[in-house]
C-alpha cells in the first residue's frame, strides 16, 4: 500500500528534475556575488568638486540597478591628476569587480600628449560609460583688460593651474600655441576652488578651465555681477547659452590648428568617464556596464542630478573605447605637436 508504482516514481523523478533544473536556471551568479557586499567607486579628486558631486550622485542610486543591490561608497584619492586613482583601480584593488573609477578625463590621453607618462594601458582598460561628455570656459576677473581673444595676445595674464600637464595646463599651452596667446599658468592649486579663491583674492588674473556645470552651481553668480568675464569656451560644440563667448574649434584658422585643438580638447568629448581594471572578469564588466547605463537613465537619479545643476548624458563604454582608439590613431605630424605643446605645459 505504500509502495508507489515504477510509473509513479519515474514521473516523481521527472517532476524533482525539473524543479532543479529550473532552480539552478533562476540562479544569476552576478547577483549571488554583489548581493551583501560593498562596491566602492574611486574618485581621483578632492570633495566638493564637479567630479565628487558626480560621483556621490550615481553612488545613490547605482545599487538598486546593479544585480544582488550592494552598497555603493565614493572614496576620494586625490593626485597626480588623478593618476592615482587610476592605478588603484588598473592595478592595485583586486581585480573583482568591487571597484570603479572616476579619473579625471585627460587622463586616458596623457599617453598621446607624454611618452614619459607612467605606464596605463588605456587599451586593457574596462571603459563602462561616461557620465556625459562637458564643457569647459576660460575665465578672467572683470578688472583685467583682456575682453578677447586678440587681448589674450596683447596682454600677459597669469591663471591659475593644478599641475603641469594637467588638463588645464594643456588648455593654457594650446592657447598659446594657436592663438598666440601670452597666458602664464601657475600651477599648485589644489582643486578648482582653490584656483578661484585666488582668483578672487587677486593673486592671478583667471582660470583656463571651468566646467560649465561648475559655472552653473558655484560661480553664477560672480558672473552675473560681472566680477568675472568669460573669454572662450571649449568643447565638443558651442553652448547654446553662451553663444556670445568664441567656442576655440570655431577661431581656428586652419585644419592642422584645428587638429590640435580637437585632440587637446578630447577628452571632453569622452567626458566623466567610469572605468575598472583589466582583470575583473568580462560577465562582471559587462553587468556594470548594462547597470551604470539603467541608473544614468533613471528618472529618480536624473532628478537628483538636476537639483544639483549637473547634466546626464551618457556615452557607454563601447563607444568610450572607439574614442580612444580614433584618437590615438591620429597621424604622426599631428601628435608630434601635441607632445611639444604638452612638453611646454608641464614646465
């Protein structure tokens, strides 16, 4: 009475198989590996910045798209622009996919610009998105005659730089270069901040490098009482609200300038990129890159990111990589002269 047909059994068995099977297929191994831990996102500047206002923006909503929901930290490290960074994530954190960097955006060019750098192999690199790509402003205090370009050529200003071979040293070269400019970069600013509080107590005339999203949040309002002056605007077009201030693509009188300019000036195309080192495994690269994407186009992180004056426009990491790689394909002549324009903005 308790014993169960051959035929019951073999159809018990069948029906165990299958509830297996489908158990096991249910399984997501990213899940299973983020859920319960901690992905941290390397920052390669200081608090209070544009690129810590990005980054703290995406930690909060970046969790719930990523498969197990972790936790979601920003950790700041700050130097060698950003250089450090970089190496903490391609180099020295482990290669698990825990993880991400936010570097500054010259950095993956720094290889065309210096055969010296140290060594980041931009090509191993797993790109997974940027947040958007930026704009940038060169700026002068209202006091000082310089209203153009031209007067840029005819007076000597001295701006305010974070380091040699920094992006915004590269700015104040290539401005020289081109436009025969007469701009003195100072460099050992800290941050930007730093740069304008110098600016404003008179110890340099402007800066070269102003995000726009900086210049909407922080320094609206110095404009609007014309305390500072915009003099050009660079970019991969010319802000539709700034219309009146040169865009630097624009003013260039030739195409071997206008060469220059557009390989000094991609890494605003490429923008606030996000990367991870070259070991994590490619199903864990592949899911925080799908993950990154979901969150920059949620209408919740969107919102937050709006409250804070900072657009979102996101390129994904395959595209990132295409960049690059056009970039670096660039002919011989052309970054030839990069790398003397650099040479003279690391001075």
């Amino acid at each position: 009475m308790g014993h169960r047909s051959p035929l019951k059994r073999s159809a018990l068995a069948a029906i165990l198989c299958l509830v297996f099977a489908s158990v096991e297929s249910d399984a997501d191994p990213i899940a299973d590996f983020y859920n319960g831990r901690t992905v941290t996102i390397v920052v390669g500047s200081t608090p209070g910045g544009t690129y810590d206002f990005y980054a703290r923006t995406v930690a909060r909503h970046l969790g719930r798209h990523i498969p197990g929901e972790p936790a979601v930290i920003v950790q700041n490290l700050a130097g060698a622009g950003s250089y450090l960074a970089a190496q903490r994530v391609y180099s020295i954190a482990a290669q698990d996919g825990l993880t991400i960097g936010s570097i500054g955006a010259a950095l993956p060019y720094q290889s065309i610009f210096d055969p010296q750098a140290p060594a980041l192999d931009v090509k191993r690199i797993n790109w997974l998105a940027s947040l958007s790509p930026y704009h940038m402003f060169m700026l002068v205090r209202s006091d000082v005659p310089v209203h153009s370009v031209k007067d840029l050529a005819e007076h000597e200003t001295i701006q305010a730089t974070i380091a040699p071979g920094q992006a915004n040293s590269l700015i104040v070269a290539v401005v020289n270069e081109v436009f025969g400019a007469r701009i003195r970069g100072v460099a050992g600013h800290k941050s930007m901040n730093e740069a304008m509080l110098a600016l404003q107590r008179g110890e340099v005339n402007g800066y070269p490098s102003m995000p726009a999203e900086a210049l909407q949040r922080a320094f609206l309002k110095p404009l609007q009482e014309r305390q500072i002056r915009l003099i050009l605007q660079f970019g991969p077009e010319p802000l539709p609200d700034y219309k009146d201030i040169p865009w630097a693509m624009g003013l260039a009188q030739n195409e071997d300038d206008k060469l220059l300019i557009e390989l000094a000036t991609g890494f605003l195309n490429t923008g606030y990129v996000y990367m991870m080192g070259p070991g994590v495994p490619k199903e864990r690269v592949n899911a925080m890159r799908k993950s990154i994407m979901a969150a920059l186009n949620d209408p919740v992180l969107l919102a937050d990111a709006s409250k804070q004056t900072l657009n979102i426009a996101p390129i994904d990491g395959e595209k990132i990589a295409e960049m690059l790689a056009r970039a670096y394909a660039l002919p011989p002549d052309v970054i030839k002269r990069m790398q003397r324009v650099f040479a003279a903005s690391s001075k």
